[in-house]
C-alpha cells in the first residue's frame, strides 16, 4: 500500500511513521489519503468482477404508495419519475408523508426468503436501498428518528436482518444509500448544487459510521445522484467506507470519479466495446420502487438476454425488485428470477468469471464472452440460420451447443478471421442458447477483422411526454399536435404499448382505439424508429 523508496533515511522513516497515524485520523474529515496499489484494486475487484449479476432492491416508505398520490399515478410510466420519487414528484406534505410511515409494517418482510430466491436466480451480490432520496432509514441510526425504529410501527431493523442473513447464506451484501439527495434532512428538489449544510453533512458522517461499523462486513456501497461541485464532501464518504472497509467496492455515482467501478445511464445495458469494470443497472419493469399501477414486465427472456449482452459487453448487470409495501417481492419478479436461474443453471459458465468481447461492434446474432480454452457464442439476437464469427483466429478445435452438449459442424478461414458455424433455420422458441467454442493456445482475436453489426442501443432512459391533440389518423399512423403547435408523427409497431386512463384507474386496451380531436399523452421512446409506448386519455 505505502511504499518507501529504498533510498529513505531512518530519520525519515520516524517522522513518516509519527505522521501516519494522524494522516489516518484525518481520513475521516478531509483529503482521501486512500492509497492502494494497481494489483491490490484489481484483486479486491476479482469477486465483483467474476459475479456478473447482481440484485438491486428499491424499499421504503414510498413503496406504501405503490407509485400514486390521490388518485393520480407519478410513476415513471405516466411519464413521472419513478414511484420512489412520489414524495418531491406527487409533492406529499411531511405529515402524510410520516403518516405513510406509520403504515409501513412489512409484515411479510422474511429476509431468508429473499435471499434465497436472488441465490437460486444466481444472483452473486445485492445491493438494498439504507437510505433513499426520501430520507428514511431502514436502519437503527442515531443521526435522525426518521427511522424505520422511531417511525414505524415495525421497529425491527431491516438492514441487520437482510446484512445477517446474506452473510449466513453466503451472498455478498450491499448497501445503496442516497449520499446527495435527502428531501428530508436537506433540500426537497430534484437537485441541488449549493454547499451542504454541516449538520446534513454530519448526519451522513454518522449514518455512514452505522453502516459500516454495526452489521459486520458490507461489500458493496452504491451512492447516487453525484453532484460535481459537492468533491470535498464526496471525499469524506470515500474516506468512511475505506477507514471502517478498505475491501468494500465503492460504485461510480459517488461522484468525482471516486468510485472503483463505472456506472452509466440508468435503465440500460451498456453499450460494447466498453473498458474497465462496468455495472449496468436495470428495472424488471419501468419504475424501480413498488408502483402497483406498472404492469410493463419485461419478459423472462429479455432480461435473460440482456443479463447475456452485459456480461458479453463485460459488464455486471445489476436487476432490480421492488419489493411490495408488506415485504414480498411480486409474484412476476418471482417467475422471472426463477427463469433467470434455469437459464444460469445451463448457461453460468458463459457469464460468471467470463471476459466481455473487446470488440466495439457486435454480431447481427449476439456476441461472446471468453475464459481461458472457451468462446461462448450467446445468441441473444439469433433468428435461425447459420452464423459466422468474425475477428477470432484461435485454432477451433470442437463447437457444441451449451445446453445439450451436442456437437456443431463448423468450418474456420483464419486469415479472414471467420468461424462459420452451421444452425438450423428452424429456431425453436424457448431460451437463449449459447454456443461452446474450445480452441488450442491463446485466444488470437484480430481487432481489424472483427464484427461490424451496430446493435441496437438496450435503454429506457430517453421516455419524453407528449401532450396534444390527436389527428391525421390513418391505419398505422397518427399524429399529436402540441398546443405550441409542435407536430409529432407517430407509427405504431410491433413494439406499442398503450392504455387509457379511465376515471382515474388504468386499464389495458387491446385495440388501438385513438380518436381525432382528442387531447392525449403520449409517452415514447425516440429511438431511431420512434416506439410509442404508452397512450394515455387525458382528462
Ligand atoms: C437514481 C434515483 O434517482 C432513482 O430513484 C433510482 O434509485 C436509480 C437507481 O438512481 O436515478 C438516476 C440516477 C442517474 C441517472 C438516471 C437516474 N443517470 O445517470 O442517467
């Protein structure tokens, strides 16, 4: 960690060792003396590194919610902000808010049982909201009542029992906790760039310290919603976890780039050709707290196909659950974790401990993960027909089907860098089915030969809102005109989503049923072909 020039005097070697203990006292308040040598990080990031699939968990009080205020959803698929918001989005005054709290009686809340669910879906590492952007602690701290102690009537301490029983289940346990955004104990916005207050800052100074010195060894710490202007403050939180932990992983949106690991947009799958250790994070449906109005599940086998698309882009994808106000994890993020661990059960050796393809370009059929002998061919985007590999010159000596073991017929042109390998047209519907390639030696990759397929982006991030009056219907195609006179055309597609609010409740509708001249909000993603995702009547 600390090393010293051979060269040093003793006299110096003194004074250095006098001085050290205060450096390290000092940690705590000021400069974030971390030092850590290159092999010391990668080797306390081998665990992280190896997991690839990690359990994300939004619980709280908003959760007592389930994304709607008074008859009106603010959750993310009315174009709001996702359900945990609802307390700034939805403008909740404090007392209902704290009266929501005195609702909050998790009844149901069995920390072994989700655990063991996230173990049998392959889950490696969890990470469970402490402390969110509403303020609340599920925690015992002694920095504020707005616990889940003094301000439920539960008043057992959830972080202990879930950190208590990841360790006894053998799962590595994280934290999330809102470092910036405290709508209770700091400032109700969406953002705030002025200087934290001393007494905010020591509230966090102490919740940290729990944190990290009350439940035993934590092995994840997730900050979020980094300000850039707030460095000296993001060097004091840095500085509590590498005191109390030096192990534990701190992730990207500390901010300032004092994290171990890189974080990018919210809701997607990073994109390849990518270095460094990665973590995308993504929702099982749109919101990432309980919104009982968001039934937009993604499907078992899309997020078993972006779960494969991470680790072939070499990123660990970080799936989320939000967990019902009594505790339970919904019986759909049930039905696809169990899916997710069948798939693993087959499927594992080409995620966990796998290297991501370096190439910056993918296969029109999916891409490839390697460990030492293997390439894993996952055919996340395979329709039928044969494949072709492009940019390996590895000698190929045998190509199976993962699942079944059964060999393929391949043939390889190394100068080209082609791997050709027979499929049949006929692609039976069912899961991902990943490809075994053993090759001799090396892996040979040549980067001038490699793929050219520019997948498509995998986000959620760009929904925008549309309101206006719908009109030029024809089959397909509408359009909304804004009240400033903004025209937007739409295409409805394979893709569309769409429902009515009715009175207030929101009901699935089957067909598309938009009139002229009436007014609506329109929730799409612009991608390159617009997706229309949400039609909704406005009132
Ligand atoms: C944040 C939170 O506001 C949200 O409630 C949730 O906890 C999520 C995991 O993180 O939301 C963000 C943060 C960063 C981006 C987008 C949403 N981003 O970088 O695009």
């Amino acid at each position: 960690m600390f090393h010293l020039p051979c060269c040093m005097k003793t006299e110096t070697l003194l004074f250095i060792s006098l001085i050290i203990p205060f450096v390290f006292l000092a940690q705590e308040d000021s400069d974030n003396q971390w030092n850590e040598t290159e092999e010391a990080y990668h080797q306390r990031m081998k665990w992280w590194k190896e997991a690839r699939l990690g359990m994300f968990l939004h619980w709280g009080v908003y959760s007592t919610f389930g994304g709607e205020y008074q008859g009106e959803d603010h959750g993310k698929e009315m174009g709001g902000a996702s359900a945990e918001w609802i307390y700034l989005r939805a403008d909740v005054p404090e007392n209902v808010y704290r009266e929501a709290a005195r609702n909050f009686n998790p009844i149901a809340f069995n920390a072994a049982e989700w655990i063991r669910i996230a173990k049998q879906a392959g889950v490696k590492y969890m990470v469970l909201t402490s402390k969110h952007h509403d303020g609340f602690a599920l925690f015992d701290t002694k920095a504020s009542d707005w616990n889940i102690m003094k301000a439920t009537p539960f008043q057992k301490d959830i972080i202990k029992a879930y950190v208590d029983e990841c360790h006894k289940q053998d799962m590595k346990v994280g934290f999330y906790y809102s470092h910036e955004k405290d709508w209770f104990h700091h400032a109700k916005a969406a953002r705030d760039t002025s200087p934290l207050s001393d007494e905010y800052i020591n509230l966090v100074k102490t919740q940290l310290k729990e944190l990290f010195t009350n439940y035993g060894k934590i092995d994840v710490i997730w900050f979020d919603t980094p300000v850039g202007e707030h460095l000296e403050f993001n060097k004091i939180c840095a500085a509590i976890v590498r005191k109390y932990q030096p192990e534990c992983i701190i992730n990207g949106r500390i901010g300032n780039n004092l994290g171990d690991y890189q974080n990018f947009g919210d809701r997607q799958v990073i994109d390849p050709g990518k270095k460094g250790y990665i973590e995308s994070i993504m929702t099982m449906r749109l919101n990432w707290g309980y919104d009982h109005n968001d039934d937009y599940w993604k499907s078992a086998a899309e997020v078993i196909g972006y779960i494969s698309a991470a680790a072939c882009r070499g990123s660990n994808f970080l799936l989320n659950v939000g967990p019902t106000p009594e505790g339970r994890f919904p019986i759909e993020d049930r039905l696809r974790f169990k899916a997710i661990g069948e798939w693993l059960d087959i499927y594992g050796d080409a995620v966990y401990k796998t290297e991501g393809s370096p190439f910056a370009e993918e296969h029109h059929w999916g891409s490839f993960t390697t460990k030492p002998g293997k390439i894993f061919l996952h055919l996340f985007n395979w329709h039928g027909g044969p494949i072709q590999v492009k940019g390996v010159t590895s000698t190929i000596t045998k190509a199976t089907y993962m699942d079944t073991g059964a060999p393929l017929t391949f043939s390889q042109n190394k100068k080209a860098a082609e791997v050709n390998i027979k499929l049949p047209y006929n692609k039976e519907k069912g899961q991902i089915k990943v490809i075994l390639l053993e090759y001799d030696g090396e892996l040979e990759l040549d980067m001038n030969q490699g793929p050219d397929f520019i997948p498509e982006k995998i986000t959620h991030l760009t929904a925008r809102m549309v309101k206006g009056k719908a009109s030029n219907i024809k089959d397909i195609s509408f359009d909304i005109i804004e009240e400033a006179g903004t025209h937007y055309t739409f295409e409805l597609s394979e893709y569309t989503k769409f429902r009515i609010n009715d009175q207030g409740r929101i009901t699935r509708v089957l067909g598309f049923n938009i009139q002229e001249d009436q007014q609506y909000k329109i929730i799409y993603t612009p991608y390159a072909k617009p997706k229309v995702e949400i039609v909704t009547h406005m009132k």
